[in-house]
C-alpha cells in the first residue's frame, strides 16, 4: 500500500501518464488517417473499374 501512495506522488508517474495520452492520440490519428486513405484508394479503384467496363 505504502508503495502504491509513493507511485501516485511521484512525479515519473505523472510523466508516463501524459506519454500515454500523446501516444493514443498519435495512434487515433493514425487510424483515422489509415481509414481516410482506404476510402480514397477503394473510390479510386471503382472508378477506374467503371471506366474500363465503360469502354470495353
């Protein structure tokens, strides 16, 4: 117990904490950026099917 009260008032803990948070957020941007390029490569890919079946 008394190792746990030393962990909440050290100051390394805080620091891991907020490294923590950056690292979610980097990675939610990550995913998202993923997701946004998937869309555009898969609207893309349509297209160009559509055109080819187009012009058979």
């Amino acid at each position: 117990m008394r190792n746990l009260y030393r962990l909440m008032r050290s100051t390394r803990a805080a620091t891991a904490v907020e490294y923590g948070l950056i690292l979610a957020l980097i990675f939610i941007a990550a995913v998202g950026a993923v997701g946004n390029v998937a869309n555009s490569t898969g609207l893309m890919w349509n297209n160009v099917s559509t055109a080819a079946q187009t012009n058979m």
